[in-house]
C-alpha cells in the first residue's frame, strides 16, 4: 500500500442536493455512515457506495456529529436536546434528552464505559455508555463545543476560545490547566500522545475571522508549541492513525495538508475537485482512506490502496455488514373486474384502526350541518356559461352572507377605548389564565391602537408611584436589572454624579444609567423608556463581540434569558468599574475600609462592590503555599453537590452564600516547588470589615438539581431577608460578622409554554423609611408594578420562579458612605460653549447664539423647543389573512435635531441651541419630508451644521429641566419620549393640548394652527426645528391674548368649523400675495389679524423680568387649561 493518496470515484449520497453534515468510518465493517442536513444517519457500503441502513437522530436540522463502535452507532443533531445510540441494523438502543440543546458529545473513555456530553445550557454530562443514564454533572464556565478523551484527561474547547482539561472522575475543570486558544471560539480539537491540536476563530475589527493557525499544546502542561500555519483558513484537523504527531488539515476549499508536527517543514498537499465546499471529513481508522462529504451531497474518496485492489473501507476483513431488515411481501391478489373494491386494504390489518369508532364515541349531533338555501333572487339571475353558473348578488344581501354575529369587543387598555368600564379592574387578572404562572408575574405586552403607543393605558397596570419601564424595544430585557441598580441607592447617586461629569466616552453605560435613574426619580408612577441604554448595550456588545448578549427581537423557546441577565450583569458592572475610574482622583467613599487612609482609593464601583480577597493555594503534596490577590465584583453561587440517588438535604442560604464568597475548592496542577503532578486546595481569605458595602450575587440555579435548594421546604422559604457573614483570617473564622439586608432581586419567569421574561423584585427604600404601605416589597413586571408581602417576594413556590442576580446591602454600611467627592449638579457652562464636531461646519447656517452668563434660566423661564427624528427601524407589522394588520413593533426613531429658543427678553424667539445630532449607528430612513435631515447633515464628515453628540444634547436639555424651565412646543408629549427625558407636567405648555376641544376629539397641527392663527404658512417644502419652535411660540402668546380678551373660547369654535371646511390643512398659499413673514429678532410686536379689538403684545411685555415664576404663575399651565373645563 502506497503512503499517498490518491482521488477515487466519489459518493452520491442523497437524491436531492443537501449537504453531508457528519461523516464516521465503521472501524470494525466496510461502512461509512454519513450526517445529512435534515437530521438522519445512512450508512454507505464498500467504495461502490450502496445503500444500507438509514434511520433519524431526532429533530429536522442537520446531524452534527457521528461516532461509531464496534456494536453501536451514536449521533446528535444541532440544536437538539437529545443524544442517542442505534444498533447497525438501525435499532435505537438508549435516546438521552436534556433539559436544554446538546452541543457536541465525546467517544468513549478508554476501556470505561464513560461518555461526556456538553449541553448549551453549560453543563457537562457523564453518561453510562451502555444505558445512557446520567452519571454525574458538572458546571462548565462556558458553552462547550467540543469534547475529546485522550489518555488520560477529557478536553473540552468552548465558545469562549478556552481549550480547558477536566478530570473525568468529577468532571471539573482544573485551574491550572486552561489556555486560551482562539479569542473567539475552538471549532475542533484533536489529541495524538501528548500533542494536542486545535483550530477555532480569530478576532479582527471586532468581529470573527478563521484563525490561518493550527495550535499545538503540549497535554501534560498546556505549553504551546510553535503553530503550524495554513494560509487557506484551517477548517477541519484530522490526526492520521499509525501516524504519530501527523495531522491532516483541510480547508473549505478542498486544500489538504498532511503535516508532522515534529517536523512541519515537510508535509503533502492534495487539492480536492470541489464544485461547492467542504461541510464534513473523517479518515479512517487505518488511515487508508479519507472521505469528504460537501454542500451538494457528494462523499469525496481518497485512498493509499493500489489500484485494482478491493480494500474495506476500515482496511481488514470485520464483521458482516447489517443489512436493513426487508418487509414482509405483500399477498398476491386476483384481480377481475367482478373483484370488490372494499377488499383491498382493510385484511392488511391485523388490529383495529384508530378510526373504528365505537358508538359510544360517536356524537348524537349532526357532524355536518346541511349547506343554506340559495335565495330565491340570487337563482332567478343566474347565467350559465358551460357548466359554470353565476350571478350578482343582490343589493339587500350584500354585507350578510358568510357573517358571524359575535358581541362588542371590550378594551380596557387603551386611553380612546370606548367600552373601558367605569372603574378599572384590579390589574392581577391580566395574561392568559392558562397558564400556571400568577397574574402580577405574567408577561405583559404592549400593544397598539391607530393613534400609536400614546393611547396604551400605562395606569392600567400601575397604580403605585414607583415607573415601570417599557417593552417594545430592542435589549428591553435589561429592565428588570435596571430598576435593580435603581432602587440600590449607592449605586443611583454613583450613576447620577457621573453625569455631571466631563465623560469623553460616546457610548457609556454609567452615563446611561445615571439618565435612567433620574428619569426613574421624576417619573414618579408615570411609564418610562431606557431606549438611550438599551442602544448601548448592543452598541457595546458588538463593540466587545459579546454577541450572545444582544437582543434581536426573535423570542424563541430555546433562549436561556436565565444565563443571559447574568452574563449581561457581569458584563455591565465591568464597565460600570472602567468608565467610573478617575485613578488617581478617585473619592473614597468608605474611609473606615481602607488599611491605609494614604493609599490611593479603587474605582467607586469597586468600592461600593468589589470583594478583595486573598487566595490561598496550597500543594498537597509538599504543604508548599503561595498567596495570591483576588478582585471580583460579583459572587457567583456554587452548591454543595448532590450524591447519586440520594435524597436532597436542605442547605440554608447563608451557608451556601458564605461558601461561595471564601471558594474553597481543589484541583490538580504541576507544583513549582515539587515539579510533581498533585492536588492543590485553595482557599479565599477576606476579613469581615473587609466585606464590601454591596453585594452583587449571580444565582447560577442553571438546572433542576440546582433550582430544587430554592423551591420552598416544608412552609420555609430558602431565601432570607437579612443574612449574617464571617470572613476568614488566616484560615480561622473571623468572630466579626457583617449583617447584610436584601435590597433587589431579578427573577426569571417561565410560562408553560417556555417562554422567559425577567421581573425585578424590589424593597423600595423610599417606602422603607415612609411606612406609607402595607409592605416595601414592590413587583416590577416590565411596566407592570404590584405591592406585594415579603413572604410573596422571598418565596420560590414552583419551577416557574427561577432566581438570577441578588443584591444585598450591608446593615448600616451604606448610610455612612460619603458621596461628597462626587459632583452633584451639571456644569451649566456647557450652555454658553459653542459645541460642534463637524469639520465641514458653514458659518451661514449658524442660526443660533449661545446664552450668555447672565442668561442662564431660572425656575420658570419660558423656552420654545421642537425636535427633529430620523429613523433607525422600520416597523414591523403582522399582516392576517382577513386584512387587518398588528403592530408588533413600532419604528424607532432617534433624535435628529433640537432647537431650543429663548422665550422672553430682547432676543425673544431667537435660539441658543440649534443642534444637529451625531449618531454611529445606520440610519435607516431620514424622513426628510419631514424632518429636513439629508444624507450627510449627521456625518462629521459631510456635515455643514452644528453637529453634537447625543449624550452633550441630552446633558443640555436635563440641564434645562433640572433648572425648572418652562417648556413651549407642539406636540412636546412624543418628542420628550423619543428624547427620552422626562419633564415634569407643570413644567410643559402644549400647543396641541391649548388649542384643543375635548368634545371634538381632534387634535390640530401646527401647519394648520399656524395659517389659522397667525396668518403663515409653514412646513411649505420641508420641516425646519426652528421655524416650528418659533410659531408654536407665537401660538402661546396670541393664546395669552384671546384669553385677556375673553375671546378665546369664540375663537377655538370659529378655528374647528372653519378647520372643517378645510378639511383642517390649510390651504395652498397664494403665488401673487407672499405670506406674512415676521423677522425673528424682531420681537416689538408680533402680528394676530384674527384680534382686531386686543392690543398686539409680547412675553417680554407679559412678564418683564423675563420671568414667568416671579408673576404668580408657578401653576400658569393648569390656568391656561382651564377653559377645558
């Protein structure tokens, strides 16, 4: 037999394209059994290719992985919870299914009989090969994608590119013997002796890319070994049997390279006759042979047998190949034309049918109702064409036919819903009640009425004085965590000093946190939307290629929302310590904390969470100790382990908590001191005044075994309110303790149907220290916000309350924390500088003027604004079969451009902010018709105006509001909730809520008040900001002077009938007579037609100060509705 290969005739192995996802020689017959892309295993006879035995693994997708025995065939597909074993002939021997999708599994554990098996849910299973029982199970850092026994440990190679060794007796990963291998996944692993072999993907802009590098580790230390390179992109790695340190490494291309990895200089090429790409490989086990299976079906053969010879696919004589079994012939039958049909088929059976009913089960009512008469007028029309007959149907039945009389629909979820009751029904009914889940913990939706989101009845699900947060929008599922942060208080006056800060960063997410928390603060009862901090989530997530964190709107069953808030909590406190990190200005806030009062103070997150603690690690073998210093910020849990068939034991929480905080564990590594393979014991020291102020804890309760410790015992509940700690001080308990209370928690909601949601559990301080309710505890169910007891809110009743973070906060420790080194208010001078990141800035298109120093605004200085949106989603619409249609989500929209205008004074109507919007991410539509935003106006590059970041606009307009401006707009309601800031009411005069009759139910728009009112006609071509903030401007003082006049109520009649008439657009103007255009900085008088008996006046001649508070008019906005009433 020659030692190269050469190419053979191939393999069709499908009769229709698909691809061949699996492939596996037989090592004991002349087989290779093949993967197929919808989810079945076939064997292939011989190098001629016949067809043998074919059965299903399970599920429709494609099979991932084959391995094949002496007497067994196992295989899983992907995505699919369960891994199983056939019999050659086809005969299913065990099927294993796990609560979550089987990733990959492992061959057999040498001589035995040990299977590993990695599930997505991280989890490692040891499985009885013979009877696929669960053996033991192990927790694993990450999703594990691939799985390898070698001689003497197992291998596993995740998601997050770490090529980790486990002992196969525990199945823990040790601590000592992990590398990371590719930074953004491990796609295959081979092992020969001590080598082991590794390809995966690689990092580049951020985003995955095939590693061009074969690695190579040395198994006893996990040293690497110089690489082999292969410019193709490696994508699959074989180790040749016989052959030791040799490895065949394939491209998707079809390019083979056969390399020694003790001596990489000399190797052999083969390049495949490819017509698509590569989707599978294996050799065999004698290295004859090697197969590869691509896109369309095709098993591609090389072979090192000389030509002529009929060598076994597995290279010897084996056992006798397991032919599938052959039906039994069907009898024959005479067939005459005197023959009866009713005697074929039924004496095939040889046990009743399904279909021969009994007549107990048969219904006494008609199963088919007879069809309705034509009516007599319909028939007396009728026309004939061939054997077609038609005719029209008459005008009295037209709307009648095929119609179902059903009742009136009643909707109490809608502010316009005319069927709403009187009083509103308690707000624990809503959600299915099918479902096992109680009504407060039920998932909430929001859902949309013509008049869009505005007309949700938010009150409806909120009675309390404490926000929800909204749902529609991408990442949402952070809210829970937010509301968390929130009510920790520690952490709100963190996060609302930072944004009083000069923070350089576009994208942060303590800024974010901080805008969150103060639109929290103000809300007070009324729906709020993190949408500015869910956009950075993804926008961070994919800087920081943490993909599995992002939000694509696709709620599938399968999603573990569980792992994913937690992993998304330690991914946001990471960069809450970095983006709060002044070092070496940092304040310190615990002073009492420190050993030395001198030493520079840690980040101010870490102060407030971060457990320093001292990892002691000792050899076993020689007693030889090394210390090692420790920061984390986050606790996750870990639980005693349950023996195999033993009933569970109750473990309280505290004991589980404190083991968790000090990570006693053991693991085996090469000692420097011994140079000896040996167990290792490491333990975490931390004293109990060294315990931080919060502690933040990950539950980890990611599988039934787990989850059962907190499912209520005997009446008690696992969880407690207030629990007591003691650190350790040179391995000796600390008699100190630290009394910590529970603050919030973030629960995961399952339904019957699988579906997650997260709630935030909460012990609202506010309400802690008022006593104003029967009980702190609050549910926060997205926008859905419930009073609940504390037995209710510690309690785990069943498996649909699965807990995920916990926040405690130490007893006493956080009133003392001083926030005093921390700023507290926003620099107001970010209103007198001139901000603008365009390079291509025009001089002529500055339309604004700074305020000066002595400008600055006071509670109740009027200011006009108005907004500009551009689009960043389109909506997407359930379109039914009958025409209606559903929202499911709404556009998102993102602020554009924003004018701000001065509202009294000598420079009335003239702005000082006039702001267009940078933003990173694609925009999907400018909206231009109505917005005037082009391509190029928010591209530092290619823009020509005042160009802004968001979070500097955002800082300026809650400067504003911080200041008690008085806000004048149109429409101020949506554009303040695409802002995403909050303003209190007293704080806003709509000009869509002034000119409005309740009775009427139509609110106007500005174009048409505009040409009704004031006499100008504008959004003629485009709309322009400052043109809308100027006339809604002038809407408020010719509002001022009907009602001075008494004349405004005639007026507002005259507007809605002379409106009707129109159709309420104002006419097309006329080309010979130009509009009445009044100059902006001309404010003396300001022109009303309509009020020819009233004197023209300004707001500089209403309030002279310039300031409408020092006039009596800190309720000016309910006076100015009164004629409403």
């Amino acid at each position: 037999m020659s030692t190269s290969y050469r190419p053979i005739a191939s393999i069709s192995s499908q009769t229709f394209p698909q691809p061949v996802t699996a492939l596996a020689f037989d090592p004991v017959s002349d087989i290779i059994w093949t993967g197929s892309n919808t989810g079945s295993v076939t064997a292939y006879y011989g190098t001629r290719g016949a067809r043998g035995v074919s059965f299903p693994v399970g599920g429709t997708l494609g099979v991932v992985k084959i391995v094949a025995g002496e007497n067994y065939v196992r295989a899983v597909g992907v995505g699919d919870t369960g891994l199983g074993s056939w019999a050659k002939g086809g005969r299913n021997k065990w099927y294993h299914r796990a609560s979550t999708a089987i990733t990959t599994f492992s061959d057999t554990s040498g001589s035995t009989h040990l299977l590993a098996a990695s599930t997505a849910g991280q989890e490692l299973l040891f499985l009885n090969a013979l009877t696929g029982s669960v053996i033991r199970q192990a927790p694993t850092p990450s999703v594990v994608t691939q799985l390898q026994f070698s001689h003497s440990v197992l291998l596993s190679g995740s998601s997050d590119g770490f090529l980790r060794t486990h002992d196969p007796r525990t199945g823990l990963g040790r601590a000592e013997s992990h590398v990371r291998a590719h930074s953004s996944g491990v796609q295959c692993i081979q092992t020969s002796g001590n080598f082991v072999f590794t390809i995966g993907l690689g990092e580049r802009q951020s985003r995955p890319f095939p590693d061009p590098l074969v690695k190579i580790y040395d198994l006893r230390t996990m040293r690497p070994l110089p690489p082999i390179p292969f410019s193709s992109g490696p994508a699959f790695i074989q180790v040749l049997p016989r052959r030791p340190s040799t490895i065949a490494i394939i491209s998707n291309q079809g390019l083979i390279n056969i390399v020694d990895a003790s001596n990489p200089a000399t190797g052999e090429f083969y390049q495949l006759d490819l017509a698509s790409y590569l989707t599978s490989v294996s050799i065999s086990p004698t290295a004859a042979y090697m197969a590869f299976g691509d896109a369309e079906g095709m098993i591609h053969l090389m072979t090192q047998a000389e030509d002529g010879s009929d060598l076994p696919l597995n290279g010897f004589e084996g056992q006798p190949i397991d032919w599938p079994d052959t039906p039994a012939p069907l009898p024959e039958i005479q067939w005459a034309p005197e023959t009866p049909l009713n005697s074929i088929g039924l004496p095939y059976y040889d046990r009743p049918l399904l279909s021969a009913w009994t007549p107990q089960f048969l219904s006494t009512n008609s199963l088919h109702s007879l069809p309705a008469k034509i009516p007599s007028q319909i028939l007396a029309s009728v026309k004939k064409n061939d054997n077609i007959a038609y005719a029209p149907l008459p005008r009295e039945l037209k709307g009648r036919r095929n119609m179902i009389v059903v009742g009136p629909r009643t909707n109490g979820r809608f502010r316009s819903g005319k069927s709403r009751p009187d009083h509103d029904p308690e707000p624990t009914t809503f959600g299915s009640a099918a479902e096992d889940v109680p009504g407060p913990y039920r998932r909430v939706e929001i859902e949309y009425s013509k008049f869009g989101i505005e007309d949700f009845d938010f009150g409806y699900y909120n009675k309390t004085r404490y926000s929800g947060l909204e749902t529609h929008i991408l990442n949402s599922y952070t809210n829970s965590l937010l509301q968390a942060l929130h009510y920790t208080i520690p952490v709100r006056k963190l996060a609302k000093s930072h944004i009083a800060s000069d923070c350089p960063r576009e994208h942060c997410f303590l800024c974010e946190l901080g805008f969150v928390v103060r639109m929290l603060e103000d809300a007070e009862g009324t729906n709020c939307q993190a949408s500015n901090f869910c956009k950075t989530v993804g926008v961070l997530a994919q800087v920081s290629n943490a993909i599995e964190l992002i939000d694509y709107g696709r709620d599938s069953p399968d999603a573990d929302y569980g792992h994913k808030i937690q992993s998304f909590h330690r991914f946001l406190i990471d960069h809450l310590v970095s983006e709060g990190n002044t070092f070496p200005q940092n304040p310190l806030l615990l002073p009492s904390t420190l050993q030395n009062a001198s030493s520079l103070a840690a980040a101010p997150m870490t102060q407030l969470l971060g457990v320093d603690g001292k990892n002691i690690i000792t050899c076993l073998n020689c007693g030889a100790i090394r210390e090692k210093e420790h920061m984390t910020h986050i606790i996750d849990l870990t639980y005693p382990r349950k023996a195999l068939h033993e009933p569970r034991s109750p473990v309280e929480f505290t004991n589980i908590l404190r083991s968790s905080l000090l990570r006693h564990m053991t693991h085996k590594a090469t000692c420097q001191t011994c140079k000896q393979f040996s167990s290792f014991s490491s333990r975490r020291l931390i004293p109990s005044r060294d315990l931080p102020p919060i502690l933040a804890v990950n539950a980890r309760a990611d599988n039934e075994d787990l989850l059962a410790h907190w499912i209520d015992w005997r009446g008690r509940t696992f969880l407690k309110a207030k629990v007591e700690l003691q650190g350790e001080i040179d391995c000796v308990d600390d008699p100190e303790t630290a009394v910590y209370d529970l603050r919030a928690m973030v629960v995961q909601i399952v339904s019957k149907n699988k579906h997650c949601h997260h709630v935030a559990i909460v012990k609202v301080p506010e309400t802690e220290r008022k006593h104003d309710e029967s009980s702190p505890w609050f549910l926060f169910n997205d926008f859905s916000v419930t009073n609940i007891e504390e037995n209710e809110a510690l309690s785990f009743p069943g498996t649909w309350k699965i807990p995920a973070i916990l926040y405690y906060e130490r007893t006493n420790v956080c009133d003392e924390l001083d926030f005093s080194g921390l700023p507290e208010h926003l620099d107001t001078s970010i209103l007198n500088r001139d901000t603008s990141i365009s390079l291509n800035r025009d001089p002529s298109l500055i339309k604004h003027e700074c305020l000066q120093s002595d400008e600055l605004p006071t509670p109740g200085t009027l200011v006009a604004i108005d907004a500009e949106f551009v689009s960043m989603q389109q909506e997407e619409t359930d379109f039914r079969s009958d025409g209606s249609n559903k929202v499911l989500r709404p556009a998102r929209m993102s602020l554009a451009r924003v004018s701000v205008l001065r509202g009294f004074g000598p420079k009335e109507g003239v702005p000082f902010i006039d702001d267009h919007i940078h933003t990173s991410e694609a925009i999907v539509d400018y909206l231009t018709e109505f917005s005037g935003i082009k391509f190029g106006d928010l591209d530092p590059h290619l823009s020509r105006h005042t160009l802004t970041p968001l979070k500097l606009v955002y800082k300026k307009l809650r400067l504003l509001v911080d200041r008690g401006c008085i806000f004048i707009g149109h429409g101020l309601s949506k554009d303040f909730r695409i802002i995403n800031l909050f303003v209190p009411p007293d704080q806003v005069i709509d000009t869509v809520d002034l000119y409005f009759l309740r009775a009427r139910q139509r609110r106007l728009s500005l174009r048409f008040l505009s040409w009704f009112v004031l006499h100008e006609n504008i959004q003629t071509d485009t709309h322009d900001s400052i043109e809308d903030a100027r006339s809604a401007l002038r809407l408020y003082v010719a509002y001022q002077n009907f009602e001075k006049d008494g004349i405004f109520d005639k007026k507002l009649e005259e507007l809605y009938k002379e409106g009707k008439q129109y159709n309420f657009k104002p006419p097309a103007p006329s080309p010979t007579v130009p509009s009445q255009v009044v100059d902006a900085k001309d404010t003396t008088t300001l022109p009303f037609p309509m009020m020819p008996n009233s004197s023209n006046i300004t707001l500089a001649q209403i309030f002279p100060d310039g300031n409408a508070q020092n006039h009596n008019s800190s309720n000016l906005y309910q006076a100015n509705l009164s004629w409403r009433r």
